[in-house]
C-alpha cells in the first residue's frame, strides 16, 4: 500500500476509490485505524464558531505565551497530522455522501436503497448510509426497528449499537434498544454478533435475542402478525420493550412502568387502536 495522502483520504470518504484501490485499503495496517477515527468521529456534532474570534484568540495567546523549555514533537507530526486531516475531510464530506431516513411516532416508513433493496422503518426508528459506495459496500446503521428485502449480491451488513446483522439476500427483521437485540428471519439466512460477542446463524423462522447478558434463541411462525401488518407481537420479551414498543406507536408516556419491568410478556397489541 503507497503512503496514505490528502488526496487519498478525502476519495476514500468520497466513495471515489476504485474497487482495487479499496480492496487493497482495507487489506492495509492503515484501514483499521483510520476507520475507528471515523466511528469516534460520527459521534460528534459539527462545531459553530466565529473564525475572526477564534483568529483573534490564537493572537493573543501567541503574543502573551511565556517562554519556556522548548519541546520537539516532531516525530509526532505526521500522525496529528493525518487525524486533524481525517476528522476535516469527515466534517466537510460526510454531508454530501451521507443519506440519513428517520420514521417518526406511529410511523412506518419505506425506502428503496440504491441496489433496489426495500427497508421498512418501525416507528420512530432511523438508518444511515453512504450513498457514494453502496455498489461495493453494502453497510448502514440503524437505529429502533427495521424490516429488511436485501437484494442479492454483495454482503449487505446492518450495523446497531447492540449487534451486527449480516446477510447476502433474504428478509429478515432487527430491533435494538438499550442493552436489547433482537432479530428474526423471515427467507434466506442471516449471520448475527451481538454486542456479547455471540453468534448465530439464522435460517427462516428462527430468532435470536440479547437481553443484557442473556441470550435467548426460538423458533417462530414467518405468517403469523407483526408490526408490518398492523400489530406489534411479543415472546416472552421483557415488559420494558412493551412499554417502548406502545410509546413509540402512539407517541405516548406511560407512567409507572417500572413496577414491571421484571417480567415478561407475550402476545400483541394492535398498532391501530390506542
């Protein structure tokens, strides 16, 4: 891999690169790193500032900076540099690449991505993705509850704060919350990894759940009702996700509900009729 430049960064975040100059990115000593400054980054909201106060201060700081040891820190230059470089190129780019969908209370919301693959955001859920290389890096992060009809081809991965969902082309359906993953396939085969570091492979009718620390795997009927025609349907889940699951659908607060939170519910509710 030739050493990383301006240029090189700012085509990467581009989505400009050529599938070989990507293939041999990501097979590089580099890729890892640059790419954990970009997660950290994503975390960050764009600053707003005077550039005139801020010139104005640097001035005077310089101006009434005592004198004192001088210390060499050029060895640590270009690695500043090329961060300071990084998050820049992230700020100035990520606006034009970067394709945000967000469903809102009660709402259910579909969406083609670019390779004709069909999402269906569950109320007052989200994802992310960069449009620029989605033909050779299928990858977007979600957030709440989703139903996925992923067209064949390469991996198409979906990204949560609680687990990882990996597939090649089938249906299948991920919900996260606070320190709760849940995922059923509905055709084709799903690989998933947990924030617990857990593994399944999903076939059609088998699910697979993090609660906490605990995993929990079951099998379940594809044709029975769900959040997509009409009703939101529980196994055994955690009375909490209930409460959630009802909030997000009628844009309400319940009162109280932690006197419940310890136990399980299972059967449904109609997204309809509060």
């Amino acid at each position: 891999m030739d050493k990383l430049d301006d240029t090189f960064l700012a085509r990467w975040l581009n989505g400009d690169l050529n599938a070989k100059e990507e293939e041999s990115f990501k097979n590089s000593k580099d890729y890892e790193s640059y790419s954990k400054i970009i997660r950290t980054a994503e975390k960050f909201d764009r600053p707003i500032y005077n550039e005139d106060e801020v010139l104005n201060n640097i001035k005077n700081k310089i101006a009434n900076k005592p004198k004192g040891k001088v210390i060499n820190f050029k060895p640590f230059y270009g690695v500043a540099a090329s961060i300071m470089l990084l998050f820049g190129l992230f700020y100035f780019l990520k606006p034009v690449n970067t394709i945000s969908i967000n469903s809102t209370y009660g709402e259910h919301l579909v969406t083609i991505l670019p390779d004709g693959s069909e999402i269906t955001l569950n109320a007052n859920s989200s994802i992310e993705y960069n449009k620029k290389d989605w033909s050779i890096n299928r990858t977007l992060n979600l957030s709440g509850e989703a139903f996925f009809k992923v067209q064949k081809g390469s991996s198409f991965k979906v990204i949560t704060d609680q687990g990882t969902v990996e597939v090649l082309g089938t249906q299948f359906n991920v919900y996260e919350n606070e320190d709760y993953f849940e995922v059923k396939c509905y055709t084709g085969k799903v690989k998933v990894i947990d924030s617990n570091k857990s593994k399944s492979i999903l076939t059609k009718g088998k699910a697979h759940r993090k609660e906490n620390k605990k995993l929990i795997r079951w099998n379940f009927n594809t044709q029975q009702n769900f959040w997509k025609k009409g009703f939101s349907t529980f196994n055994k889940t955690p009375f909490n996700e209930i409460i959630n699951a009802l909030e997000n659908q009628f844009h309400v607060e319940v009162i109280n509900a932690s006197l419940y939170e310890d136990q399980n519910f299972s059967g449904s509710f109609s997204n309809n009729d509060l």
